[in-house]
C-alpha cells in the first residue's frame, strides 16, 4: 500500500499510532500561505482532533520512495473549502516533509 493512502487511513480513522508509523520523527510541513513549518507533533494533535479537516475526492497523483504528489478537496470546520496539492518527501519509507498550495473554494 502506498505511504500517502496509509497516511490518509490513519487520518480518517483517527489512529494515532498509525499516523506516527507513517511520519517521520523529523517530519516538517511547510504551508506555502504563510511560510510556517509545522511539525508532527502539532500537526498530529490537529488531525486527531474534532477540529481535524475533512477531505474528498484524494487522488496520488504520482508516488515512488522518494516523493509524492496528491490531490484533494477539504473542508474545514468553519465551513471553508480548499483544493490542496500536496507534494511529501519520502525518507525510508515514511514522509519527511510535506508542502502544500491551497485554492479557496466556493462553500
């Protein structure tokens, strides 16, 4: 199974020890509307959250053992909507770093 479908798993069924499996102790996202770097820890606590975002319609668009490239559509507790690309960085099998371009959508 690919890296970005058992992190999506974990995601959606809120499994934390999943979720750590498939990122790496140094993980770091960079979130290119603001330039922050969040790392696991943090993002981990969001995700496992009710405030967590929702996502549809995921598509890998390209993976291999060192990178990966997906897609999705995620909703936001607010109601807010976004069209994410995401491209993660693979390091031994699990994702190292993750960077993101977001497009508002219409609610």
């Amino acid at each position: 199974m690919s890296v970005i479908q058992k992190l999506w798993d974990a995601e959606e069924n809120r499994d934390l020890n999943k979720f750590n499996e498939v990122m790496h102790e140094d993980f770091v996202w960079i979130k290119h509307s603001t330039g922050e770097e969040i790392g696991r820890e943090i993002l981990s606590t969001w995700f496992m959250s009710d405030d967590a975002p929702k996502s549809e319609n995921n598509r890998i668009i390209y993976e291999n053992d060192e990178i990966g490239v997906a897609h999705s559509f995620v909703t936001f507790k607010d109601g807010s909507r976004q069209a994410v690309m995401v491209v993660y960085t693979i390091k031994d099998g699990r994702i190292i770093r993750s960077e993101t371009g977001a497009t508002d959508m219409p609610k």
